[in-house]
C-alpha cells in the first residue's frame, strides 16, 4: 500500500473575512508531510492580517491578481507532494474528508481523482447532497461510473464514520454533457495527472470545468457517496453569478477546447458533443435576447433548423431589442426562483 502525502491549494482573494474558516479545516485534515498553500490572488482586505497566526503552519504565497485559474496554478507549481487537493477560501472540509480519499487512493493505484457529495449552507439554511442536482441525464452513480462498492471493502474507515458506497469509472462523457465533480472535494494524482494538471487562465469564468474535463479524459475517478465538504453561499462576488451569456460563449469555448479539438474523442463521442455544444448556443441565444440584442439572436439561428427556443423565448426573439430584453430578463429570473425553491424543498 502507497503512503501518500498530500499537499492542499487555497486560493483566495479579498475574502478575509472567511479564509481562515478554510485554512482552520485543511490543518485539521492533514498528516505530517503534508502541506498548506495559501495563495493570495493580491488580495487589498485584510487577508495578510487574518492569515499571520497561522504563517508558521501554512505556506503563504501573495501573487498579483490574475484570477482563481492563476492562483491555483502557482498552488500547483509550488506542491511538492504525490496528492493535490483543493479547498475554496469561503468553504470548508467536514471533518475525515482528506482521509478518507487518500485511503482509498493509496489502495487504489488505478484512481487518478477521487471526490464526493458535499452540502451547501447559505445563512444557515443547509442543504444536503448537493452533487444529486447538478447529475442531470443520468439516474445513479451505478449508471455514471459503475456498481458500487462499500468503502470499508477496501480501506479502513477513520472513526466517526458510517460505511458507504464508492463508485470507479470513466466519467469523460459525463463530463462534458455537465458537471460531476467539484474542486470543493477533490483529490488528485499529481504526478499521474501530468499536463491536465492545469487550471485555464484566459477565461472570465468556467476555468475549472476545462481542469476537471481534462482529469475525467485522463483516467478513472472514484466517487465517494457521502458528504465531506460545505460549500457557503454568501452576498460577496462570486465566480458563478455571471450573467447567461458570459456563461454560454465561456462553454463553448471549453467544450471545443477539452473535447471539440480532440480527434479521437470525437470520433467515438462526437454525436453527443454536438447535443452538448447545440445546448448551450440555445442559452448563447437566449443570453442576446436578455442583453436586447435580438437581431443578433434571429443570425445566430440561421441555418440551424436543430435549435429550437424554449417558451417565451421564442416569441421574445422576434421583438425589438428594448422591449425583449427586459422581458427575458424577468422570466431568467423568475426560472432561477422557482430553480431554488425546488432546490430547497425537493420532492
């Protein structure tokens, strides 16, 4: 058996007042010869500050501000370990989560990434399994990756914990279609990983879809079906609010990048990566009438009989652009409500 040590990658910038939430959960998750790398995106709060009762724990790296792809990748060139994990500045790693992966990990040499389910928390409303919303197109994790397996069949558990199912697989095509994995809880090969070791830099958002599509292509992931992260909303800037058509053209350019552009990807695949891509030019679409410009919107459907507009946009596309903007915007809206009240109160 393997025993891997691991080095964690926080990447934070202008988050003082949540960093050290974070940092407190990787310390308390790691062995000896493991590491902490704060990597400081030139933040200008308080982050220096906060950060100094812990500078003789961690390594501390200030860098000037080029984004989260950036700051992560000099996380990267800085490791010095076989595993690298990722935690977000403003989330958090329940108690076991490091361990439990890097057990299994080190009995699984054939595993190039693990992760699992997390729960989010905003202002204290929780909600749990948060993996089981974004697994659309597919019914289990049996169906994803393969049939399950009880942890404590191949690695012991550390205490506290109740057994649960792990799944291995190929999970590239899933993938692509959405996300199955989240930075929040993973773990990887570093050395095994090689050139997919590496977070896009030249993209406003979506820079760790192309990470985690280049690791899926690369080898087999390992999903552990219980909880070790939380991931907290709050009313600070974040990545993932950007507005739909930053989002659609961001797609785009991954999708053609990590898949579009791999020839022997497309040739086995290369049906349902022209569903994924034709998905999100509907929601290019629907992002230019949200932004008024319908003219554009009416061009970009040209010549594609393959795309069809969801309800009202269909209707929305055909006004002039200051009256269908508004209009869009508030059924964009009105769909993201009703997304979160189901969220919140699933069935």
């Amino acid at each position: 058996m393997q025993n891997l040590r691991a080095s964690v990658i926080i990447a934070t910038y202008n988050r003082a007042h949540v960093v050290c939430r974070a940092i407190s959960s990787a310390l308390a998750a790691i062995r000896p010869g493991d590491e902490v790398i704060v990597i400081d995106d030139g933040s200008v709060d308080q982050t220096e500050q906060v950060i100094a009762p812990y500078r003789d724990r961690i390594r501390y790296l200030v860098v000037e501000h080029r984004g989260a792809g950036a700051a992560r990748n000099r996380g990267i060139r800085e490791a010095r370990n076989e595993l690298i994990a990722f935690l977000d500045s403003d989330d958090e790693w329940l108690p076991g989560q490091l361990e439990l992966q890097r057990r299994l990990m080190e009995v699984h040499p054939d595993i190039l990434f693990s992760f699992s389910n997390f729960m989010s928390d905003t202002h204290g409303k929780q909600i749990h399994r948060m993996l089981d919303s974004w697994r659309r197109g597919v019914t289990s994790w049996d169906q994803a990756l393969g049939p399950g397996l009880r942890f404590s069949s191949s690695a012991r558990l550390p205490a506290g914990f109740s057994d649960f199912n792990f799944h291995v697989g190929d999970l590239s095509c899933w993938e692509m279609a959405d996300w199955y994995f989240s930075t929040l809880t993973l773990v990887v090969r570093r050395k095994e990983a090689g050139d997919a070791l590496h977070f896009a830099e030249d993209l406003p958002i979506y820079e760790d879809w192309v990470f985690c599509g280049l690791l899926a292509k690369k080898g087999f992931a390992a999903y552990l079906d219980c909880e070790t992260a939380v991931n907290y909303g709050h009313h600070g800037t974040r990545l993932t609010n950007a507005d739909i058509l930053t989002q659609a053209l961001s797609a785009l350019q991954v999708l053609h990048r990590v898949w579009g552009a791999d020839s022997a990807f497309m040739s086995k695949h290369g049906e349902l990566y022209r569903r994924t891509v034709a998905k999100w030019q509907l929601r290019k679409i629907e992002g230019l009438i949200v932004k008024g410009n319908t003219r554009q919107a009416r061009a970009e459907m040209s010549g594609r009989e393959n795309l069809s507009l969801r309800w009202p946009f269909m209707l929305l596309v055909n006004l002039p652009g200051g009256i269908a903007g508004p209009l869009a915007n508030t059924v964009r809206r009105a769909r993201q409500l009703v997304s979160k009240i189901k969220q919140r109160f699933p069935r």
